[in-house]
C-alpha cells in the first residue's frame, strides 16, 4: 500500500483492496482485511461508549493474538492511543505502567485478566477491563459501522514501553507517521530484501508488545500478505507452517535460528519459498551463519533499532553475510533511507569516521518522545531531530555501524532489553544485600545474560546467593533474572564512588570485539 498515513486509513484501504483475503491466522482461525476492519469498528464503537476519546490511553495485556490488531486499529481510528504492557513482567512491574499511562481501558487476555483485576481492586475510578474470555462476545455485540473520526500522521498510535537507567520503564510515543513512514513505501522504493509481495506469509512471533511484533505485522498488513500469529518460538511448529502454511517471511533471533537449524527435520524441509530471513537483537556468529546457509539457502539481513526509532535503522543485507566471514559481519549495517546517522561526543559534537562515541539518528522514525517526562525528552532529543540512542559505535569510511558498547549500560538478552538499575534495586533492597551491580556477560544460547555481583552485609555473612535469587525472583520478570550471582569483599568504585560496570565485565568480554551483546 501507499499513501496511507494514518493507522485507520490503512486498514480501511486494505479491506477495499483485499477483502476476504486472509490477513492474520492463528490456531485455526482466519481473520480476513474486511473482517479485521470490521472488528476494529466494533471495538472503537464499544470503547467509544465507555468513554474512550482522542489520546486516552487503552492497555492491552495478552500473548500474541489477531485481537492485538483489532485493538490496534481500533484505537486508531478512535485517535485513542494503545499501550501494550509485557506480560512477562512481576505484578509491582505491571502496576507502576498502568499507573504510569492511567488507561481508560484495559484489554487483558486469559490468564492475565484475574492479575489485572486483582491489581485494579475495586475502585470506582478503575478503568473498563475487557476480560478475555468475554472480549470476542462484547465486541460483537458493538456497532460495525466504521467511527469516521479525523485523525492526524503526527497523532500518537501507540506507547511502547521501554526501561531506563533510572530504574522505571518509560513511554515512548509512536506516531502513525513514525509506525507507517517506511511500512507503506511501495515495493520497488523498498531494498530487495525487504520487499514483500501480496503472496507472502509472515511468521508473527516476535512478542506484540515489542516494536519488533507489532512493526513487523503492520509491514506484512500494508503489504497484502498474511501474518501467522504465534504465541512462542517452537521449531517444529515453524518447520510445520513452512510445509503446511506456505510460510515464507521469517523475522526471529539468532538463539531461535540455532534451534531451528538444530532441530532433527530441519534438513528435510523444502525451504524455496523463503528467499530472505531477517534477525534482529544480536550479531549472528559465524559458525551459526554457515549452518543456516546451508539448512535454508537463502539470503540474511541483520536489523538494529530500538523501540524509540520504530524499529530498524539499520540492515547488513545478505550480499555483506559470507560464510567465510568479513570485516562488515561485525558491523550493524547501513542506515536505512531516511535515516542519518552521528557519532557524537561526550559534548554532542560529530565525530570524525572511525571514532567511537554515542550513536544519534535522525528519521521520520524517531519517536515524539517520553510519555509525561519533557525532561527526559529533552535529553535524547534535539530541537532539530535528532536522538541519542545511549549506544557507543562508530561509522567506518564506507557509512557501515559497528556497535561497541552500551553507553546506558543496557543487557539485551535473547532479544529482551534488561537496565542494571531495574535490577539493582530489587536485589538491593534485599536485608543481606550490601551493595548489589548487575552486568551482562556473554551469552552462545541468548546472545547475553544478566549476573549479580553482590557484597553482603556484616551480620548477613552467611547469606546464600541463592536465597537473594529467590528474593528477586518474587519482584522481576524471568528475563531479568541474574543467571548467576556472584558474592565479593566489595565492589570496586571510581574517585566519584560510582560503582565501576566496566571493571566487573571486563574478564567475560576479554578478547570480544565489540562489548555488547
């Protein structure tokens, strides 16, 4: 599609042009584009008569399901703004962001309706809860006349929240410029390898509350081609859908890659309709990559973006992937068109090709900014565009990203984004816990993973790492878990008394080119 600039727009042009084709499968079902437009008129109505106006926010707890975009579009076209929590994080976690965007309205899928509930109490001033064993049966029952509400590309469309060095997630606002700009270009302003034709089947199974679930299934919509909905990465239910669904459109990481290749059939498949695979949250190792080529035959592209750019900035397309490796596989790629690039100093002045420093974009992609915090806004965004993404790099002569290090300290592990600080302050409210730092060290299975590096207290000398992991356990989310927990006398400061992250990692990253996972 294109010249659709808004979310609404989109769907109602798709369902014009499509109609009964298929636009999303999962479980046995089919939801086609006219369907799927019509669903999302039923739940803007039902949201509509529960109060639901112009940039209130609606929540939306739920693994991957067709009802995601229903809501999607259906806030849209209300100028409602969606907010998709992760289901996977503790309840106090889960809270803090609903209090954060003080939903109108919660869309909260089995089993995660109770939680919600539960965490809502019985205020009167609660917000609407959909629940999901009900949600299909009330959206039903609303009118399916489309809204017919004016709305603008530079409205906000969705908040994604994202974690930051102060230990709270934050908000980023995404348009429907930021979500479309690049989505809806037609096929031939678009790279080879990320054309898509009205034939092709998507594999949606990176989660819907990233910007990697919710962006790759709107490309795959604008194009005409049918996302197939999962809810977790299994091999052998991908390899099924290559030979039964016709599947030909993969975007997952490289820790979901290994396990296809590693899987028993994977040899015996007839992959020629795959002609490209995408990865995204880490570099893909070498050995990795000659198993790959040589189970699938086909091309890779490695993606590197961020929730605050939309997703992908830049791409090491399949011609810069040689089996016998190159200098350019240890690189991010190239920015995409419409995307500039900078490395800045610690003054935010450019630096010269070869030089590390903080990596800045400039895009139609990037964000409006922090829902409600102008001040951290103020500090990642310019007046004229351009954002800091809190990554280190450097631009090589040739405009190739090769990332170094985290410049905010985050750990990506097996594509979850984990900040120390979160981390830090759960162990660190622990009663033996002196003094608690989290790194990430590196990872074959997840790319990175996240330990502990504890100091007790006196009296507490005798504490066990296990019974703080346990302590932790009960307030985070899985992902965010140390993985090990190592004890110290004490942890090694700077002049400042700033706990030193670099000295902690510098034993796991010796010998690794870049230090991020």
């Amino acid at each position: 599609m294109s010249g659709e600039t808004t979310l609404g727009e989109l769907i109602r042009a798709l369902a014009r042009r499509y109609g009964d084709k298929p636009a999303l499968r999962f479980a046995g079902e089919t939801v086609s584009f006219f369907e799927l437009d019509r669903r999302a008129n039923r739940i803007a109505n039902g949201l509509a008569a529960a109060g639901v106006g112009r940039g209130d926010r609606v929540a939306t707890i739920a693994r991957n399901h067709p009802q995601h975009f229903e809501l999607l579009f259906a806030t849209a076209k209300l100028g409602a703004v969606l907010v998709p929590v992760n289901w996977r994080l503790a309840d106090p976690e889960i809270a803090w962001i609903l209090g954060d965007a003080a939903p109108k309205a919660i869309h909260a899928a089995a089993p995660f309706d109770e939680r919600i509930a539960a965490l809502l109490g019985a205020s009167p001033a609660a917000p609407l809860l959909l629940r999901g064993h009900d949600f299909a049966s009330w959206r039903e029952a609303q009118d399916a006349a489309d809204p017919a509400i004016a709305v603008g590309p530079d409205e906000v469309a969705v908040q994604l929240y994202t974690s930051g060095t102060t230990g709270r997630p934050k908000g980023a606002m995404l348009t429907h410029r930021n979500l479309l700009v690049l989505r809806t270009l037609p096929p031939e302003a678009q790279p080879a390898w990320n054309r898509f034709t009205d034939d092709d089947v998507s594999l949606l199974v990176m989660p819907s509350f990233h910007i990697g679930g919710t962006g790759y299934g709107l490309q795959t919509l604008a194009a005409g081609a049918t996302g197939l909905i999962a809810q977790e990465f299994r091999a052998d239910k991908v390899l099924d859908f290559i030979e039964s669904e016709r599947l030909s459109k993969i975007f997952i990481v490289p820790s979901a890659l290994q396990m296809l290749v590693q899987h028993p059939r994977a040899r015996e498949v007839d992959y020629s309709r795959i002609r490209t695979i995408l990865y995204g949250a880490s570099p893909i190792p070498l050995q990795l990559l000659r198993e790959a080529i040589a189970t699938f035959g086909c091309g890779f592209v490695q993606m590197y973006g961020m929730t605050e750019t939309c997703g992908t900035i830049c791409a090491l397309p399949p011609e810069d992937h040689d089996a016998e490796g190159n200098p350019r596989m240890a690189s991010a790629g190239k920015p995409l068109a419409q995307v500039e690039l900078r490395i800045l100093d610690a003054a935010g002045q450019p630096l010269p090709a070869g030089e590390v420093g903080e990596i800045a974009v400039r895009s139609p992609l990037v964000m409006q900014g922090y829902w409600g915090r102008p001040e951290d806004t103020a500090q990642v965004l310019s007046a004229d565009g351009w954002f800091r993404t809190g990554d280190a790099g450097l631009l090589d002569d040739d405009g190739y990203l090769f990332l170094k290090d985290r410049v905010k300290d985050m750990i990506v592990t097996g594509g979850e984004n984990v900040y120390p600080a979160e981390v830090e302050a759960v162990i660190g409210a622990h009663p033996a816990v002196a003094e608690v730092a989290v790194i990430g060290v590196p990872s074959a299975k997840w790319g990175g993973e996240v330990k502990a590096v504890i100091a007790l207290r006196a009296e507490a000398a005798g504490t066990e790492p296990a019974a703080v992991l346990a302590w932790a356990r009960e307030r985070l989310a899985g992902y965010k878990l140390p993985k090990s927990i190592d004890l110290a006398p004490a942890l090694p400061r700077g002049p400042t008394g700033k706990i030193l992250r670099r000295e902690l990692r510098a034993p796991y990253w010796a010998g690794a080119d870049r230090q991020i996972s």
